[in-house]
C-alpha cells in the first residue's frame, strides 16, 4: 500500500487530536462561539471524522458514548479495538487500512452500515451481534472462500452487499452463488439484483437450499422447544412446585440410595416398590397441583393489589395535576399585575399575597401526599396480612401432603424390613430358595446389619423428602419477603419522590418571586 | 237473552240521552246564531221587526246538498269509468241483498242504534258494498311497504274535505282510483285507500267507522306538539360503578359536620322544592290555556280510521292509525271515542261492547261473537274455543248468531272488488302533496312541506317554530334542503339570538360540516366544523371572534391539537392602495400538542405560547408518568447589544427554564440556542400558518356567498326525467329510431294497394277474387316492364336518327364549314354516341333483369299476407 502519508509518522489518537477535530466538526457560526465559550463534551458528540491522519491504533475513544458515526478511513489501523463503549454507534467507516481480521465488533448492536473496504481480511465472521446490519462493504480484500456467504445468511436486514475486487469475485458463479444464497439482498457490487437472474440462480441452487433451510427450520425448531421448555420450569419454579409433576423427587431418592437399591432385589420388594412408588407419583402431583393453583392465586392478588395501588397514585396524580394548574393560572396573573404595578406598597402587599399562595399550594400538595401515603400504608398492610396467609396456608397445606409422604415411606420401611427379616430368617434357616447376588448377600449376616441397611435407605429418603420440603418452605417464604420489601421500598421512594418534585417546584416558584422581587427593586 | 236485553236497554238509555244532546245542543246553537244576528242588528231594528225577522229566519231551511260538494264532475267523466263502476255483477247484487237483509234485522234487534254503514253510492250513484271498495294492493314503491310511511304517503297525497254532516256517515265513498284523482276526499276515503294499501302490503288492517274527538275529525293538529319539535331525550347511561375492589383504598376521612351538611340540604331542599312549585303552577296554568273549550258535539262526531290488529307483519300490539294525519295510536286513546263497525275486503263486523269508556275496554277478538257480530260466516278469523262456562251465554245469543245467516249460504264469501286497479305514478307519487305542497299547522309550530326540485333553491321542508299560541312571534325557523350542489342539508336559523347554524353533508368543496355564524361578514364571531377525514390538515374545528382564532385539530403526525392566535387591532396603513390585503397584527399564538410517545415526556412540548409583541416564547412540557408538574422554558428572543457594540448571541438569562428533573445538556448553552433558532424558525411557520387560515375563511365566506347565490341542484344521473344529458341522449336515440322506421315504412310500399282501391271496401277477399288481384297485378307489371322497354326503345331510335341526319348534314356542308361549326359537330358526334351507348346499355339490362323482376314479384305475392291463404291453395 504505497501512499503519499507513508513517509509521515504514525500518529496517537490523543485527547488533543480528538478535541479538535471535534471543535472543527462542531457547530458554526454564531453556536460556534457558544460551544467554544462553554467546550463540547465528548459525550455530546454524535458524528466523529478523522480520516487521512495516519492513525496506527483506535484509543481514547471511551468517552464517545453518544457517538452515532465514526468515520476512521484512510488510515493505518491494523485492529479493530477500542470500540466497546461506542454502543450507539450506527455507522463505522474502517475503509483503506491495514486490518487482518474481523474483531472487536460484538459490543456495536446497533450497527446498520460497515465499511471495511480496501484492508486485508482473508475471512468474514465475528459479525454476529450486528442484527441490524444493512449495509456490508467488504470490497478490495483477501475473501477467498466462498462458504463465506452462507455466513452472511443470518443478517435478516442486510440489503447491500459489495465483494468486488476479492479473490472470490473471480469465481465464474460467484454472483448466482449470492443470489441464490441471500434472497433478501437488493444490492450487489453497486447494482440492483436483476430479479430474473434471482430466480435463475435460486432455481440452479435450489436442492443445497431446501436442504440448507430445512436443517435451519429444525434448528429452530429445537431451540423453540427447548427455551419453551426452559419457560415451563421457570414457571414451575416461581410456583416452588418444580419437578414434583412426576416420579423425579422418587428417583432422587434411589439415585443415592445404595442399600436400598440392594434391597430391591429382594424377592416382593419389586411390586411393593411399583405400588410405593405410584402412591408416591400421586402424592406429588397433587402438590404439583396445589402449588400451581395457588400460584395463580396469589398472582391474581398480586394484581388485583397493584392495580389498585396504582389506581389510588393515578387519582392523586390527577388532583395533583388539577391544583398545579389552578395555581399557575392565579399566579400568572398575579405576576403579570405585579409587573404593571408601579406603586410599591402595592407591589409588596401582591408580592405576600404571592407567596402565600405558594404556600398554601405547598400545604395543599404536601396534605394530599401524605393522605395518599396513609391510604397506601393502610393498603399495603391489608395486603401483607393476607399474603402472608396464603403463603402459610400453602405451605401447612404442603408440609401435611408431604407428611402423607412420610407415612408412606415410613410404611413402605415396615414392610422392606419385614421382607428383609424374613428373608434374614430364611437365609439363617438356609431355606432360601432364590440366589441373591453376592452384595446383598453380604447384608444378611446378622439382624444387626441388615437393620442398619434397611434403616439408613429409610433415613436417606426421609432426608430427600425433607431437603425438598425445606427447599420448598424457604423459596416461598424468601419470596413472599422479598415481595413484601419490594413494595414498601417502592412507596418509600415513590414518596420521597414526589416530596423531592414537590420542594423542587415550590423552590422554582419562590425563588421566581424573589428574582422579580429583586428586579423590581433595582428598576426603582 | 236477559244480557242482550239489558244491553238493549242500556243502549237504548244511551241513545235517548245522546237524542237529548243533540236537541239540546241544536237549540243551542239556533239560539247562539239568533244572538248573533241580534248583536249585529240591534241598533237599526224594533223589537218588532226584530221578531219578524226571527220567525223568518227559522223558516228557511238550509237544503244540504245531496252530491259530494268538493268532487268536480268535469274531472271525472263517469262514462270512463269502467263497468263495474256503473253496474252490479249477480254477485254483487246477492251481497247487497244479504247486506239489506242484515241491516234491517240489526235495526230491528237493535232499533236504537244507528244504521249501519253498509252500502254507499259510488261515484256513479251504484250502491256498493264497503268491503269490495276496499281494493288491497301491493304498491310498486319500497318506501310504501311499512305502515307508517304508507299512512304518511296517504295523509300528504290528499287533501282533507270534512263531512258534510259530521253526525252521519257519507252518502257516497268513492272508489280510490277517483279519490286518488281528485287528491281529496273524507276520512271514509281516506281510510278505505289507507286500509287497501296497508292490507296489499299483508297488514291485518281494517277500516273503523266510529266516533272520535273534535281535533281528529277536523285534522286539527294545534294542539299537538310537533314531532319534529320533540328533542330526542338521550339515554343517560348510568355509568356501572366499578365493584370496590379488594384493594381499594379507604377515602380520606371526611371531617366535616354532618349536622351542618344536612341543614345545607334541607335549605337547598326547600329552595328546589319551592321552584318546583313555581314551575308546575306556571305549567298548570299554560295548560290550562291551551286546554280546548269542550266540544258540544263531543262522542257525536262520526270519523272514519284504521285499525291494524297485531299478529301479521310482525305487529306486536294492535293499535290506530288516523289516516288523516298518518299518527298512529294505541287503542286506548282519549281521541277516540266509540265504534260502530269494522270491516276488511273479507267481512263486515258490528261492535256489540259498550263503549262507555270510550275504545279503552274493547277487545279486539274478531272471533268473538258475542263481542263482534259478524255478517259473512266462513271467514279467516278463528272462533274463539268456549270454555264451558261461556256456553249457556251462547246459547242465550243463539237468536242473534242465526239472525244474519239462516237464510244466506254458508259459504258465501266476498265477491271480489269493484275498484280497478290502484296505481300512483312515479310522478305522483314524487310529488306527494297536492302541487307538491303542503302546510301543516302544531302547537306553537308550522310545518311546510315541499316536493323535491319544486323549489329552485332544494327547499324541501320548513319548521317555524313560534313562541306563543296565535303563531305571531317566530322563535326558530329550521329549513331542511335537499339535492343541493353544495350539499347544504339543514339551516336553522334562531330569530331570538339571531344565530345561523348551517349544516353540512359530506362532499361540501371545503369539507365543511357545520357553519353557524351570525353574519356574513368577516372577522365575527363563527364556528366552522368540518369533516376532518376529507381535510389534508386535520381540521375539526375553526371558532371566531372578532379578535381571536382558534383551530381543533386531529389526527396529525406533529400532534398539534390546538392552535388560538390573539389578533391586536388593525393598525391604520398609510399607504394608499387598499386593495393589498391588511391583516391584523397577531399578539399572541397559542399551540397544544398531544402527547408524542416516541419522545421522552422532558423533550416532548405540551404547550407553546409564542408572544410576538413581547419577543418571548413560553413552552410548557408533557408531565411525566408519575410526575404533578411539568418543565417550562421561557425564551426571550430579544436580541441585545453589550456595550461594545457585538450582538450578544445567547447569554443564561434569555432562556428561564425549571426542568423536573433536571439534566445537564439542557443547560449548556448551546442546546438552549438551537432551540431558540428552532423555535423563532417554528414562530415563523406558525404565523404564516394562521395568515393562511384566516385567507380560507375569507376564501369559505366567498364561496358559501357564492353558492347561496347560486343554488344550484344537483341531479342524479339515474333521474331520467331530470338530467337533461341523459334525456337529451334518449331523446335523440327515440329520434333515430323513429327515423329508422320511417324509412322501413316508405321502402315497403303496398304494391297491392290500386287493386284493392278497386275492390269494394271492408269485405272479405274471395278466392276468386284474390286470384284475380294477383293476375291483375303481374299482368300490370309486364306491361310496366315492356313500357319502359318500349321507352328505352324510342329513345334510342330518336338519337340515332338524330345523329344520322347531323351527319348527313355533315356530309353535305363539310367543305363549307368553318373550324367552330366543325368543332360543334364533332363534339355533338361524341355526346350523341355517348348518350346512344348508355340507351342501349339500359335497354340490355332491362332486357337481362325484366324476367328476373317479374319473378320476384310473382313470388312476393305469393307470400302476400292478404292472399297467401288463396294462392297458395290455387298453387
């Protein structure tokens, strides 16, 4: 790349350079002055040129927040970097340097126009979060692989397109391969697509296509299912009732349960185990059930109460609103009648009057507030009060459909251990008639063993079926303290906020008076 | 028997009680004429003179003419009409028979009641009986399928004539082909074509000849409110107060005294109470004054109306109609006073019910026949199932059941009637009122009605609506247009605040939809409304005073809702061309914008005020979501100078603004400035915004001055009659046709006509004779043929002679010749030649077509309608 810059030096992009070109591409004339008397701030700026300086790296740009264009072109840049910050941006102009490689692109989603035109990429990717992109020029570089386009497939608003002058423009279907593979694009190289050469071109393409999209579809569909799915549990676990819709919490139970997976090789076990373990099934649904149900219920509160809370604030609002406008008709009057006053006894006896209407309006806001605010607080306990019950019903409902599981469990232990002693006899008897693998085998020494066996299975389940309850109970109690805390803290800030607004415009309205107060003066 | 009895008696006490009225009443009014006569010629006459006067006075009687008084004779040639007017089919005459028989039994069972109205004269003095008058037809017309537009059609095509003697039915009911002609008649006629129309559009309507009150027989509506007076009382909705949800929150506490409150009220109650008061006494009072004087002739009076039974067309309750004023009635109305009879085009009944009551307690159950006592047996109605209780009662009207029916064949039924075919014509029916114009007079109201196109300015219909009984004071006056070019609808105009209200149909050049305003002038007060979907800019609203505008809008992509400009008044222009228009200076514009959601609620102006004599701009901003006040802006734009002379571009005091929250770019300087260069751009924008806008008032004001002017009427292209292209097209078509024709006429020349001339007239050919006419009349044509041979012949040999003998000329005088004679000669040689082989041209194509001629003609006669039955036979 000769040029005619190659003989000057490299240059920094510095805080100097940087301010002038932004006081150059400034406003003119007279807000010219006006921006050099007050200094723009980088924050401020929204378009940014600085082509044919020499620039060997892009830095300092962090403070460009607002930055909607940047136009880098013509210099030496040999990476893409420095960009993060620069979200807002719209359109990046990198044409005519030295860049290898995509990169350092994934921050700029609102990016609709890329320039990278005349550098040295061999390879197009790390585009992926340019959804918006429309406008890709990638002319006069090293492209030489043509399976580069299918990677331009997942830009849905990408409409121009520029290849040209890359060792894959040289290929003889160049074009058809890119009419065929991107439908949506309307324009090539500088030209309008000729849609009969589209269809040409889609028709010669058309078996890799179907197949193409059709794996696409499935793709999708896939992930569909899969983020249904993910919504599903999502749900299940706002309701704390997550997995309890099938036998998962049972084969939890087993899954760590060693001596109790030996035991059910045990002659009877296996239908008692069947019988068990659709009792089981049943019980959790039922919670699964419950749990849903009242799910729905409290969020039927929930709204109920929110929309009530913001019926009440709407309604202040409103004769918030109509007091502020009364009195600023009065006072525009009274400020207008104070200015063609001449006599100053009068002037002063209109001027108290004045800001005991201020006054009277900061009474009138401040009762209406704190009216509002008891009304809330009321509301909000009514509303605590009741949530609360529910989530104690619920869960007094759950621990007894959980105990219910305990029962059975605890059954279901009589009964292993019954076999279990039977069989302990039968062994002891040498009547056994059955062969036992050697590990359960191993159990039946004495009674001693075989009890502690089948007690620590009965222990590891109990404690299964404890852990989900206790996880259960806390989720709902954490959530209904959460709730709980969220809703006073909003009303403590909502309140704080109004009186913040409410000073604030009572300060404005004084210090307004006192303003035309002094001007007064000094005009007599 | 014992019910009839006593009913006999009570109608007996009835009729002698009415007997005694009605002498009274007659006394009465000769003693109230006498009183007249005397008041009016008290000072010149004696007692004596007086009293002579009186006895002759009562001598002469007053003849009451036997005819129909308003029916013209001339108008209708009785001859016309078609027989069955003037004669009675065999049918008939049984009908009348069987009628006469009734009759006679009825005054004989019941001699206390009137006769019955049972068969009129026709217009040609032919008794008919009153149900084969009835003639039920269906009318061609939609409009006409419903009763009430129907009775509404009835009562504005005729002309009310009263009864000659309001105590008696008519002598005469015409039939309604003649009353249609007329466009007058009686309630009778009224009733009989009202009650055709209603039962041809398959209304189970019937004619009722009956007794009703003074204002229904006359048609007298002042005492009636007007309908079109009668505001429509909107339906307040109460609004469904929302369920206190659970969550509600508690009102704040209420700390006033409810002591106190409840005084408040009961004094407030008072004060109501007492108006109340006021009101209802100063109503009574009116009341009273518009309440009639009784009427002597009160339940005397005989009218004649229709009856509409519930059941068919989906008539949900039975009820009245009068036909005279097309109102209908539930048949509990005060203004109707008593039932004689009723009947249809199937049967005739009588009322056997008491009528104490006036109609309030009649049934209207056909079927009964102890309630209705019918004369024809076997009609539609259905007997009414007796229970057992009802039997003896039956038993006991035996006589009267059968007194109607014994001698008369069980299935006689209606002969069909007399009266042709009832036809309106489209014209007619357009028209509607006689002319085409029609006045109608209310309570404190008239009403003008007019058909369209009869006035050239689309006046169609004119409500005056006067403050007071006598009708002195107009109060309002609402005139309703139609087919106008520029689609004006209605004009109401009130007297009392002088204000003019125009409405609109949509299509009005400039959208306009209401136009009320006070004069015509300029710069006054006004309010336009428009259709806003038509206008570009969203105009709903323009309201006027003589020193302001202000402008509604909707439905704009900048969210202006509303713009009120402040005119100062005009200052004196020096310079002396008045024509250059001199707008009046603005002081201040006002706009509002709606809320626009792309912007944030700080950046989005609610309110712009633009102070142009101050140099200030006042902006008010959208109030946030959950926000009671908004930010203001304050801009001066005064350009000022510091003391060295530079222009001061912006400095922190031109702008004053609180901001609800405040934010930091909004300080700066410069943001502030190129809002205020966007806004002086904006100021600009608006002036000439409002400049444009008081131009289109200009502009509206000419042209409504223009169109008033005008009036033009619009026509639709589907009105034949109207649209003079259409019918200048048909007519032209109609002419080529006819055209067309004649020319087929004058081809088709009757070559048989001079033989048939021959013939003596109106007899029928014989064979002999045809033969003969064909002979003569080929035979004719062979010697046409041989004639014209014969002529072409002649001529030929004339010109050849001619030329030999100028050529022997030739021949002889050649040498003597000069050059011209020589020139002359050659040049006859040539013509004469010409002329010679054109005759002989002729005479070979006669020759070739003469047979061929002949031919055809023989052939044509063949097929000579006149003698193809002959000939061909011969042949």
């Amino acid at each position: 790349m000769s040029r005619p810059f190659d003989s000057m030096d490299p240059k920094v992009m510095d805080d100097d350079m940087l301010k002038v070109a932004v006081v150059e591409q400034g406003p003119q004339e007279e807000a010219g002055q006006l921006a050099k008397q007050e200094g723009i701030l980088f924050k401020d700026v929204r378009s940014l040129q600085l082509d044919f300086r020499n620039i060997l790296r892009i830095d300092n740009l962090w403070q460009f927040e607002n930055l909607q264009k940047l136009q880098l072109n013509n210099n030496i840049i040999e990476r893409i970097e420095g960009l993060e910050n620069l979200i807002h941006l719209v359109w990046l102009d990198l044409s005519f340097n030295n860049i290898e490689a995509i990169e350092g692109l994934d921050t700029l989603v609102n990016l609709e126009d890329l320039s990278l035109s005349n550098n040295r990429i061999a390879k197009i990717d790390s585009l992926d979060a340019l959804v918006k992109l429309q406008v890709l020029s990638l002319g006069n570089n090293q492209i030489g692989n043509i399976m580069n386009i299918i990677y331009l497939r997942q830009f849905s608003c990408l409409r121009t397109l520029t290849l040209s002058e890359n060792p894959i423009a040289e290929a003889e279907e160049y074009k058809e391969f890119i009419y065929a593979y991107l439908p949506d694009l309307v324009y090539l190289d500088f030209r309008r697509i000729d849609e009969q050469a589209r269809e040409a071109s889609k028709l010669k393409h058309q078996y890799s296509i179907d197949e193409m999209k059709h794996r696409e579809a499935l793709m999708r569909a896939r992930l569909e299912d899969e983020k249904a799915q993910r919504q599903m549990l999502e749900e299940h676990k706002l309701a704390f009732i997550e997995r309890l819709n099938g036998p998962f919490l049972f084969n939890s139970m087993y899954s760590e349960d060693v001596e109790g997976n030996k035991l059910s090789s045990l002659p009877g076990v296996d239908e008692l185990l069947e019988t068990y373990k659709d009792k089981f099934v049943i019980i959790c649904l039922n919670i699964f059930e419950y749990g849903l149900k009242q799910q729905e219920k409290r969020m039927a509160e929930l709204d109920t109460f929110n929309e009530c809370i913001q019926d009440a604030i709407r309604e202040n609002q409103e004769q918030g609103k109509l007091k502020v406008t009364k009195f600023e008709e009065k006072h525009l009057l009274n400020l207008n009648a104070i200015r063609e006053e001449s006599d100053l006894p009068n002037i002063e006896k209109k001027l108290i009057e004045c800001s005991d209407d201020i006054t009277d309006l900061f009474n009138v806001l401040m009762t209406l507030e704190m009216q509002l605010v008891e009304q809330l607080e009321e509301t909000i306990n009514i509303f605590e009060r009741n949530i609360t019950d529910m989530v104690g019903l619920f869960i007094e409902n759950v621990q007894s459909l959980m105990a219910q599981c305990r029962d059975l469990e605890n059954h279901h232990h009589e009964k292993i251990l019954e076999i279990a002693i039977n069989t302990l006899e039968k062994i002891l008897k040498n009547e056994m008639d059955e062969d036992l693998p050697d590990d359960v085998r191993a159990l039946f020494v004495d009674k001693d063993t075989i009890v502690n066996a089948v007690g620590a299975s009965h222990d590891i389940h109990l404690l299964k079926i404890d852990n989900r309850e206790d996880e259960l109970v806390t989720g709902i109690n954490s959530w209904c303290a959460h709730l709980l805390d969220k809703i006073h803290r909003e009303e403590i800030v909502r309140n704080r906020k109004r009186v913040k607004e409410i000073n604030q415009y009572i300060d404005h309205m004084q210090s307004e008076l006192d303003n035309l107060e002094c001007g007064d003066i000094i005009d007599i | 028997m014992e019910v009839l009895r006593e009913k006999v008696e009570e109608e007996e006490a009835a009729e002698r009680e009415e007997a005694a009225e009605r002498a009274e009443w007659a006394e009465k009014m000769e003693r109230m004429t006498k009183t007249a006569e005397v008041s009016k010629e008290e000072t010149i006459m004696t007692q004596d003179e007086l009293r002579d006067l009186e006895k002759r006075l009562t001598s002469i009687e007053i003849s009451i003419p036997a005819e129909y008084s308003f029916i013209n004779k001339s108008l209708i040639d009785v001859t016309k009409l078609p027989p069955s007017y003037s004669t009675n089919s065999p049918k008939e005459e049984h009908l009348l028979q069987v009628a006469d028989n009734f009759s006679r039994q009825y005054s004989h069972l019941c001699p206390d009641r009137v006769p019955l109205f049972l068969c009129p004269l026709n217009e040609c003095n032919v008794p008919k009986f009153v149900s084969t008058t009835l003639r039920p037809t269906l009318m061609p017309y939609p409009e006409l399928y419903n009763w009430d537009s129907c009775s509404q059609f009835v009562s504005d095509f005729l002309t009310m004539v009263p009864l000659l003697d309001p105590l008696k039915p008519p002598k005469y009911l015409y039939s309604s082909t003649t009353v249609l002609k007329c466009q007058k008649g009686n309630c009778f006629d009224f009733s009989t074509l009202l009650c055709s129309m209603l039962i041809g559009s398959g209304y189970d309507a019937y004619c009722v000849n009956g007794y009703g009150s003074l204002d229904l027989c006359l048609m007298d509506l002042t005492r009636e409110v007007c309908p079109l007076t009668v505001k429509v009382k909107e339906v307040v909705k109460e609004e469904e107060k929302a369920m206190p949800k659970k969550y509600t929150v508690k009102p704040p506490r209420d700390l006033t005294s409810k002591f106190e409150q409840e005084q408040e009220n009961k004094r407030l109650q008072e004060i109501k109470n007492q108006e109340e008061k006021r009101l209802r006494e100063a109503e009574e009072r009116l009341l009273a004054e518009e309440k009639a004087k009784p009427d002597p002739l009160h339940g005397l009076r005989v009218h004649c109306w229709v009856l509409v039974l519930a059941g068919k067309r989906e008539v949900p309750e039975s009820f009245f109609i009068d036909p005279l004023t097309a109102h209908s009635y539930s048949t509990k109305d005060d203004h109707f006073l008593g039932i004689e009879s009723l009947w249809n085009h199937k049967n005739y009944w009588i009322n056997m019910q008491d009528c104490w009551n006036c109609c309030k307690e009649l049934v209207f159950d056909l079927g009964d026949p102890v309630r209705w006592e019918y004369m024809l047996l076997g009609t539609d109605k259905p007997h009414l199932s007796l229970t057992e209780e009802d039997e003896d009662v039956l038993d006991d009207d035996d006589d009267i059941d059968n007194l109607g029916k014994e001698e008369e064949d069980k299935s006689f039924d209606m002969p069909p009637s007399w009266v042709a075919q009832i036809e309106i014509t489209p014209d007619e029916f357009e028209t509607r009122c006689p002319n085409g114009k029609k006045v109608i007079r209310y309570k404190r109201a008239q009403l003008e009605k007019w058909a369209p196109y009869l006035n050239n300015n689309g006046l169609v219909c004119r409500l005056t609506v006067y403050e007071d009984l006598q009708c002195t004071k107009v109060l309002e006056i609402k005139e309703w247009y139609q087919n106008r070019e520029d689609t004006l609808e209605l004009k109401h105009i009130n007297k009392i605040t002088g204000l003019h209200v125009d409405y609109f149909r949509p299509g009005h050049p400039q959208a306009l939809r209401v136009h009320s305003y006070k004069s015509m002038l300029p710069e006054m007060d006004r309010v336009m409304e428009f259709y806003e979907k038509i206008r570009v800019d969203g105009l709903i609203k323009r309201e006027e005073t003589p020193l302001t505008m202000t402008e509604y809008y909707q439905g704009r992509s900048d969210f202006l809702s509303y713009r009120h400009i402040n005119f100062g008044p005009r200052v004196k222009k020096l310079t002396q061309n008045s024509a250059e228009s001199n707008p009046r200076p603005m002081v201040k514009i006002t706009e509002r914008f709606l809320r626009n959601p792309a912007k944030p609620a700080d950046e989005d102006v609610a309110e712009r005020v633009f102070l142009i004599v101050e140099e200030r701009i006042q902006l008010r901003y959208h109030c946030r979501d959950d926000y009671i006040t908004s930010s203001k802006r304050e801009f001066l734009r005064r350009t000022e100078v510091d003391s060295k002379g530079n222009k001061i571009i912006m400095t922190p005091d031109m702008c004053i603004s609180f901001e609800v929250e405040p934010m930091e770019h909004t300080k700066k300087l410069l943001y502030q400035y190129e809002t205020m260069i966007h806004l002086k751009n904006e100021e600009k924008l608006s002036r000439h915004q409002a400049w444009e806008s008081e131009l289109e008032v200009l502009e509206i004001l000419k042209l409504r001055e223009e169109e008033d002017d005008a009036h033009m009427l619009t026509i639709s292209i589907y009105d034949t009659k109207r649209n003079e292209k259409s019918k200048e097209y048909r007519e032209a078509m109609e002419r080529v046709l006819h055209e067309e024709h004649m020319r087929q006429v004058e081809s088709q020349l009757d070559y048989l006509a001079p033989f048939l001339a021959q013939l003596p007239p109106g007899e029928k050919l014989t064979r002999w004779q045809a033969v003969r006419l064909k002979d003569e009349c080929l035979s004719d044509f062979k010697q046409r043929l041989i004639d014209k041979a014969n002529l072409i012949q002649a001529r030929f040999e004339k010109e050849t002679q001619e030329l030999q003998k100028k050529q022997q000329w030739y021949q002889e005088n050649q040498v003597t010749l000069s050059p011209e004679d020589e020139d002359l000669y050659l040049s006859y040689c040539s013509q004469a030649m010409f002329r010679i082989r054109i005759l002989e041209q002729r005479l070979n194509r006669h020759k070739e077509l003469a047979p061929l001629k002949y031919l055809a003609l023989e052939e044509k006669l063949y097929k000579d309608p006149r003698l193809v039955d002959f000939v061909k036979v011969f042949v």
